[in-house]
C-alpha cells in the first residue's frame, strides 16, 4: 500500500506539472484571441475593418513562387483586398539569405493577381511572427490591423500582436487542408496542417519568452511606405 501511495503521488505530481506545461500557453492564445479570428466570409459580415493586413510569410520555392501554405496566405489577402476590406498589404517574411527572399516573392505574386503594386508594402526582416507584428508597429506606425495566416496559426499570431501593443483581428486560409496528389502520389495534406498545427505547441512558449522578455528583433528607421499607401500617396 505504500508503495502505490508513493506511485500515486508521482502520478498527480506528473499530471498537475503537464496540465501547467500546457495549459498556460493554451489559455493566453484562447484569452488573446477570442472573437478575433475568422475566415474571409466571417470578417466581412463582421463589421471589422483595419486599414492594414498583415500577411506572414512562408516558404517560397527555388524559382521565387510561393509554397502553397503561403499562396493560401496571399489569396485570402487578396480577396480582402478586393472587397474593400484594406487598403494596404504589408508582406513580411525572410530575407536573410542572398538568394532567398519571401517578401519579394509575395509582392511579385499578389501583383500578378491583380494587386496594385502601391498597395503593397514588403517588410524584409520578418523572420518569425514575433518579429513581424514588432516591426508593424514601430518600423511602419501600425496600431491596428488585420493579420493572415493559416487557420492553425492564427491564436498564436492575434495574440502576439495584441500583446505587443497592436489591435489585431486574424483571417485565416484553411486551402491547404484539401485533399490532392503530389508528384502523382496520393496524398493527405491535412497531414503537413496537422505537423504543424502541432508545431504551435512549443512556438507559444517562444512567443511568451520573446513578448516575456521583450526580445528585441532587427529593427532601423521608420518606414512611411503603409501610411503613404493608406493616404494614397
């Protein structure tokens, strides 16, 4: 009997240290974001506005295009765009590397589909979430905005822009859970959503650490291209 009194003890001990483990980032992403992350058809009928959309970045292929996570990305942006829903596209992503370059990329695609190119701003140092809602706000003088990704990453991305100081409501893309062939090989995509919907696990505790610690990302001058393009200049 006192050897399972002591296993139980252990067992209670493990319980209420993973329901802490998990339950902490799980309650600031639902608290950051309740009520504030809907696909296109739902911010419409919402009455929310924003001047500014936020567009994350994500992988771009070896020939400039975008994966299809991120043209999911950029076909939400560019509806809402032209529904009247925002003035200005603020693409942000990596470009750290000589040969590699998400915002160019995005910029290039959006203005293919029809996207003014003046209504589109790039942000070249947004090499995570934290990084870009940061620089939103003091590299391009954006309090409020509407912030795109995939429906998975939106808790994450609302409420680490709310805890840095800007109004953020999310849109998301849920394209990419379809079902569709790869190099003629069946193929689930919901299985890469369900990998890095996962993913968001460990990049909440990121997120608490960076906004915890007020992690100071690549920053420089202001920028005025968002106002310049909300005023139409």
């Amino acid at each position: 009997m006192a050897r399972w009194g002591r296993r139980r003890k252990v067992v209670v001990a493990v319980a209420a240290v993973a329901t802490v483990t998990l339950g902490v980032p799980w309650l600031a992403l639902t608290a950051g974001s309740a009520g504030r992350t809907d696909s296109v058809e739902e911010y419409a009928d919402s009455g929310q506005r924003a001047d500014v959309a936020l567009v994350l970045g994500a992988q771009v292929n070896p020939d400039g295009r975008p994966s299809r996570y991120l043209k999911g990305r950029l076909d939400t942006a560019a509806e809402l765009y032209r529904r009247g829903l925002v003035k200005v596209l603020l693409v942000s992503g990596d470009n750290g590397e000589e040969h590699y370059n998400e915002p160019e990329g995005m910029k290039r695609y959006l203005v293919e589909a029809g996207i003014p190119p003046a209504a589109v701003v790039m942000d070249f140092a947004g090499f995570d979430t934290y990084d870009s809602c940061v620089r939103a706000k003091k590299i391009f003088g954006v309090d409020r905005l509407v912030v795109i990704s995939q429906g998975y990453h939106l808790p994450r991305a609302v409420t680490t822009c709310r805890l840095v100081g800007v109004d953020a409501h999310g849109v998301g893309d849920w394209s990419v859970q379809a079902t569709g062939r790869f190099q003629n090989v069946p193929v689930l995509w919901r299985l890469g959503w369900t990998r890095f919907a996962v993913r968001e696990l460990p990049a909440s505790y990121k997120m608490l650490w960076d906004v915890g610690s007020r992690r100071t990302p690549t920053l420089g001058d202001p920028e005025p291209g968002v106002r310049d393009a909300v005023a139409g200049r």
